[in-house]
C-alpha cells in the first residue's frame, strides 16, 4: 500500500470525516504494518504541531488519506482530487475555498512519485516525499515543486557501490526492478563497482506483474552462479515471488545486499523466507528516534481511535481476531478467526508489532509534516525584517513551496533538516543487518553509517563483529572472480572473461608490485633490483674487484708473494754476482730484469680496488710499458745469447757488441714504442670510470672503460710481437754450447708467458666486471710469475744448493763436454 497524503490548514479541529474518506481508496484486502506505521507518524507529527499552542497559533493541520495500490493511474487521480477538492477530479480547478491545501507528502514508490509531481510542477503545489529517491527527481526544470526528506538516489547508488567495495566484493549479480528506477540505479551502481575494480557477473530484471516462467528464469540464472553475493536493487513487492521461490527450491549460500529502495518489512513476506534474508545487509535512510511514538502507539485502539478505519483491520491482524459490525466481518480476508473481545492490549506488542527496530520511511515522513508545518510557520511569522505577517486565508501554494526551500530546522532529538538546491534532503544511510533469531524473532541491526560528507577514509563505517552473516557466519563473505594477487604479481585479464577474472603473473625481473591485485608492476630505479619476492627494491651489489672480498684479497697476497720472491732473487743476485753463473747470465740485463718483473708484479695492485680516474688511465698503460720493458729484457738476453756464441772466436767481429751497449738499445728502443702507443692512447682516448647496469641485472659494475679499443689491442698485440720473436730467437738458440744454455731457459718461459697471453684474450672478452679484471691480474701474475720462474730458479738452485756448480770451470768443461758429444 502507497499512501499519498493531504495536509490542510484551516481553523477548527480534525474531524473523523478524513479518515471516512480514505476508505473509499482501499483497493486491496493485503494489509502491510510498515505502511499503516507511516500513516500513524504523519498523525503524530500532526497532533503533536496541532497541541503546541505556541507553533501555528489558531491552526489546526488535518489531512486526508488516498491509496494508489501501487497504480500510476490510481496514483494521479487521488492527486487530482487533492487538488480539486471533489471526489470526482476536476483537473486545474479548485472548488473548495476553505480548507486550503498546504501540499502532499507522497508518494513511497518512485514510479508513482514522477507523475504526480509533473501535475504539481504544473500547479505550483509542494510535494514532499518521504521515500522516492530516483534522481531524475531532482531535476528542478522537469520538477519545480518537488522535494523529498530522503537523499536522492544517485547517492543511494554511491553508497550501495561503496558498501560493496568496503568488504573486497569484485564478483557480485545484481537484480533490478523493470521500471526506471531499477534501470536507471542499477545501470549505475554496475559503473560505479567497476569504476572500483569489481565485476557484476550479472544484471537481471524482475517485476511483480512478470509470469512465473521468467521469474524462475532469474531463479535458475542465480542458483547456477558463482557469486556469493547478490544486490536486490527493487522494491520488495517485485522479488517477493523470487525470494520465496529461493526458500522452497532450498537455494542457500548467498549473502544479499538490499538498496535503500528495498523496504525491508518481515509482514510483506512468510516467515519460511525470512531464512533466505538472515544475514542480509540493506541501506536506509538515516533514522533518528521519533520521540513520544512508541507511546502514541501504546495507546491505539479502535474503541478510543473509532475514525482510523486503518486500525480495526490492524488490530485483527495483530492479535488474530476479527471486529464484527453485526454479521460483517471488518477484517477482509478473515476467516474462522475468533471475535476481538477489545480487551486486547499493545503495549507489550507494539515494538515487534511495529516493526520500531527500524523506522526508516516512518521518520522521513515525520519529518516532511514537520518540514510544511515549519514553512507555515515561517509565512504567518511577523518577525522584523521578513516581511509583512500573511493570513492564512492569503496564503498561496507557491509561497509554501517558496518557504520549504528555505526551510531549515532541528528536530527534538537534535537532527539538521534543510534542502539543497535540488530539493533533496542531506545524504546519509545507515547499514542495517537482518538477524534471525534461533527462535524466529526478526531483527533489524544497525551496523554502520556512510556519510558522504565524512573525511576520506571514514565515509564508510561498519561494525563487521555486530554482522551475522549468511548461515549464521561471522567471517565476511568471499565473493571474487580471481583471488587477489599478492604483492610481486600482477592481474593478467584473461581473454573474452571480465576484468574481475583474472591471472596473477610474476612480476619480470626489475621489476615490483608493492600492493595487492597490482594492475602493472613498477620498474625499479637504475641502481636498485627487484628482490626475489619482487615486492621491493633493493640496491644492486656494487660489483668491482675489491681488497674486501676473497678474490681480490688473494690475488693480491699472491702479488705480494711473488713481489716479494722477485726482490728475493733480486737480493741472490745482487750478493752472488761475482759468481760465475750470475756473470755468465749478464748480471746487469738480469738485476735490470729481476727490477722489472717485480714491477709487473705490483702493477697488479692498481687493477684492485675502486675505479678511478687516475687508476683507469694507469692501469692498462702501466702495465704495457712494465711488460714491453720485461719482455724487451728477455728479448736483449736472448740477442746477447746469440752474441756471445758468435763471438766466442777472439778474432771474431762480433765481440765488439758484446758490451752493456747493445742490451740497453733494445730495451730503450723496444720499450720507446709501447710507450709511444700508450702516450697517444692517453691524449686521444683515454680510459675512464664507468658504471655499467646493463651487463647484469641484479648488479652495477664499476669499471674502467678503456676508451678507444684498439689501443688496447695495439698495446698488447705490440707485447706478443716482442714476446714472439724473443721466442723464435731463443728457440733457435736452444741447442748452443752448454754455457749458454740460458736459451733454453728463455725458450721455455716464453713459451708459458706467449701461452698465458693467448689463453687470456678470450678469456677476458668472455667475462664482465671483476672478474674481467681478476682475469687480467691472473694474467699478469702467471706470465710475470713464468718468466721469473723458468728463467731465475734454476739459477738460485745453482747458488744456493750447488754451488760446487758456480764455478766457471764447471761451466767450460761441461762446454767441452757437450762440444765431444756433438762431434
């Protein structure tokens, strides 16, 4: 039952008259408690205005009653005769003077709502309802004179959508009514859920005029689904076949969300559906207490309330009896019921009869009486500044309608109610939970608020411990295409399926997500790598050849060692050197040699540590004047070698070259080129530090760029060229008379150093980072460390172990021997 109502102003009291006429509206012998009790709070507004002496002086509101049965037509003609003042409409006439009629409060239903309010637009009469909330409404153009005390209902469908999103719902179903409200809201809420990331697995039309068949169409689509959650976006009276065809088929396991336009009245439906809504969470209005209500109702009954003709019909239905006026029952319907005996009393049923847990719709129309009874007010006022006082006999619709805009007054428990511009009342719903007792008691819960106006972060608010759930469960409902991604992964859409549906892939190396159900990964700043969960970044390891970790410090305690061994020999050398086999090596070209080869071994010291400057431009170029100056050393021995065996006839022309002269050109000479090519290698382009983040990924390598490559190859190409024909020099030399048999002591070491040098090129070229460079110490110290062994040692072993052997005629008689032997 819809009611649209009439509110007057005339002198006098209410007469019973009022109620007699709103009988002649019935339609129905359905009789729904929540819309009786809205009917009762607009007469308690109205006598509690009327026994205030002090509101509207020498006024008495009345009203009168029409019941659209939920019919457009019907709805519009109860309007007209408002408005004509006859029972027959007269549309754009008002017959009577007196009583003049203030405004209409009405209708519940949207769908009715709007075409009353083209006819009050029209004819400049406020309208105020307490419940439609479609927001075409709000449209002051199409509706000049329309108000409502209830949020309009793009925010209910805010709300609604922040409801969902508020307990991690992405994968809900969603039943609308067929008619503009459900269409409009529910189309809507749909972009609103995935605006927010959710999917709405479905979106399906229901109607209390639709047949049985496409009723259980929507049935069956439900039952087979997935979701677990389901919003009604309807009126109650469009799903209360497919709610109670859920019950009977035993469809159990999903949570429901019922919008603000749902009124969630347990008399509309059988008690085997309330299983169905246990659990349920719906939206309405924010609702303050009514204060003196629940005593004004205590005292209902038809002997004291004999002008209600609501009341007979109520108290039957109450208390399972039936008021007879001579052989008539006054209760439609009622059969083989007992007769009330009047003796029957409210005052202990009245909270479960009435449904007080919630009372929603009941407030807001307590509050729209209140709202006309204050523009009233405010048009009779003779305050100063505010015009001049009008009687009541004066007063014309469109003031009342101007004043309502305006009007701004605090209800007795201290709740704000004002207009906005477009006729709407503030947006603010409460959260309500239905609760089935074990005993079949139906409650009502608050459990939370959301206010639009609160601060981010706050607008929702939810008590989840106060929710009882589907099934009598406390843990939140889980209704998700896809589980969320953890941090590390993203969402994947997969094809042809909703955005909600979805696979979670690794974020690629790189990269992180740091927030579940991340879209796209974020990739990590050039010095920092993802970690292996790929949910944070984490510095990536300075990567160069450094004295802290093992292989820098034993490549340099092998530098030293052999450094060490080199001044060592050095030392042996420089104590023994008028020994024979110290004289016989050339004791000067050796000492000269020794002095270079422990210089290759501490230029390896400048390839550890943190590039430089300084140390990048040293490195390589250090180490290739050291090396050609050992290399054109081994190179001036071999010459001497072959010198010396030339010249071991007294007469013989080579003796002359014999002297330190001929060493020390070979090793200026060879040594000037190296150090032409690294000089030029320096002023054109000279290596440099440089950080690499492309040759590893979880690492930064600090390294020295050598600049321009092929003075790198030039400078060790000219080291091999050097060290190649010191070694076809040697090896040629290898079978000369036993006193020279160094040659076969260089051709050996040659052959190491020229070994090392080869097997070093693709090894350096096939590594990065330190370990490139641990490749060229090694390098360095191998070949260096060759040279000085197969060249020195034997000679040391001589000194030091033999030196029965250090004499010079043990090394000319072994000349003659080896001299007989060849003979």
């Amino acid at each position: 039952m819809g009611e649209s109502t009439y509110l007057a102003s005339q002198k006098g009291k209410m007469v019973a008259a009022h109620f007699e006429e709103a009988q002649s509206g019935g339609c129905s012998v359905w009789f729904y408690v929540r819309y009786y009790r809205v009917v009762l709070a607009m007469v308690f507004a109205i006598e509690e205005i009327n026994q205030n002496p002090h509101f509207l002086p020498n006024i008495t509101l009345g009203f009168r009653i029409f019941d659209s049965c939920i019919s457009e037509m019907k709805a519009i003609r109860g309007a007209l005769e408002l408005l004509s003042g006859k029972k027959g409409p007269i549309p754009g006439y008002s017959c009577p003077a007196r009583p003049l009629l203030a405004g209409i409060i009405g209708e519940t239903l949207s769908s009715l709502t709007v075409p009353m309010a083209r006819i009050m637009g029209v004819l400049h009469y406020p309208q105020i309802s307490h419940s439609a909330a479609i927001a075409t409404l709000s449209d002051k153009l199409q509706f000049p004179s329309f108000l409502r005390t209830v949020p309009g209902n793009t925010f209910q469908n805010m709300a609604l959508a922040q409801l969902i999103g508020h307990f991690g719902w992405t994968w809900v179903g969603m039943i609308i009514s067929d008619d503009e409200v459900g269409l409009q809201g529910g189309q809507y809420v749909k972009k609103l859920i995935e605006d927010n990331g959710g999917c709405v697995a479905f979106l399906e039309r229901i109607h209390l005029r639709y047949s049985k068949e496409k009723v259980l169409r929507v049935f069956d689509l439900i039952q087979g689904h997935s979701v677990q959650v389901v919003i009604i976006h309807s009126a109650e009276a469009h799903v209360k076949m497919l709610l109670e065809t859920l019950y009977t088929q035993n469809v159990t396991g999903k949570n429901w969300v019922f919008s603000a336009y749902f009124g969630i009245s347990p008399g509309f439906f059988e008690h085997q559906a309330w299983k169905i809504m246990n659990g349920t969470l719906g939206l309405k209005p924010y609702t303050d207490t009514i204060s003196g209500f629940e005593e004004f109702l205590y005292n209902l009954h038809p002997k004291t309330f004999p002008e209600d003709i609501f009341l007979k019909r109520f108290w039957g239905k109450a208390f399972q009896c039936q008021w007879l006026d001579g052989n008539k029952a006054t209760n439609l319907g009622a059969e083989e019921l007992k007769p009330c005996s009047g003796n029957e009393t409210l005052e202990k049923k009245a909270i479960s009869l009435f449904e007080l847990d919630d009372l929603s719709y009941t407030y807001h129309c307590y509050l729209a009486v209140h709202a006309f009874a204050h523009a009233l007010k405010s048009l009779i006022s003779c305050t100063a500044g505010q015009g001049p006082c009008r009687e009541i006999k004066d007063i014309r619709p469109w003031q009342i309608l101007h004043n309502l805009r305006n009007v701004h007054f605090t209800t007795r428990s201290g709740h704000e109610i004002s207009f906005d511009a477009n006729g709407d009342a503030p947006a603010t719903f409460d959260i309500l939970n239905i609760q089935i007792s074990q005993d079949g008691e139906f409650h009502l819960i608050k459990v939370g608020k959301i206010d639009p106006k609160a601060p981010e972060g706050n607008k929702v608010t939810v008590n989840v411990s106060g929710i009882l759930w589907h099934g009598g469960s406390s843990e939140v409902p889980h209704s998700v295409c896809s589980d969320s991604c953890p941090p590390g992964f993203r969402k994947a859409a997969r094809e042809g399926e909703p955005v909600c549906c979805y696979d979670c892939i690794p974020c690629s190396h790189g990269e992180i997500s740091i927030k579940k159900d991340a879209v796209t990964c974020l990739k990590c700043p050039v010095m920092e790598w993802s970690n292996e969960r790929h949910d944070q970044c984490v510095k990536k390891l300075i990567d160069f050849l450094s004295y802290e970790e093992p292989l820098g410090l034993i490549l340099a305690i092998a530098a030293s060692l052999v450094a060490l061994l080199a001044a060592s020999i050095l030392c042996i050398f420089i104590k023994h050197r008028d020994t024979a086999i110290v004289k016989a090596s050339n004791r000067g070209l050796s000492s000269f040699l020794l002095l270079s080869l422990m210089l290759c071994f501490l230029c390896s010291f400048i390839f550890i540590g943190h590039p430089r400057k300084l140390t990048c431009m040293l490195r390589q170029t250090v180490f290739g004047v050291i090396f050609s100056i050992s290399v054109s050393a081994v190179l001036a021995k071999t010459i001497i070698v072959v010198v010396a065996f030339k010249a071991k006839n007294p007469s013989s022309s080579t003796r002359k070259y014999l002297g330190s002269k001929i060493p020390r050109c070979v090793v200026f000479f060879c040594s000037l080129v190296q150090v032409l090519i690294c000089a030029v290698w320096i002023m054109t382009s000279p290596p440099f530090p440089e950080i690499d983040f492309k040759s590893y990924n979880e690492k930064v390598i600090f390294a020295c760029n050598e600049g321009d490559t092929i003075f790198f190859y030039c400078m060790l190409g000219y080291m091999g060229l050097l060290a190649t024909v010191s070694f076809i020099l040697a090896f040629l030399s290898r079978n000369l008379p036993g006193s020279f048999n160094e040659a076969k002591l260089i051709t050996f070491s040659m052959l190491v150093f020229v070994s090392v040098w080869i097997s070093f090129i693709p090894a350096y070229l096939s590594t990065r980072g330190k370990y490139m460079v641990a490749v060229e110490v090694f390098a360095i110290l191998c070949s260096s460390a060759g040279l000085l062994v197969c060249i020195f040692l034997p000679k040391c072993y001589i000194i030091l172990v033999r030196p029965e052997r250090n004499t010079k005629q043990h090394l000319v008689g072994k000349s003659q021997f080896a001299s007989k032997k060849k003979e």
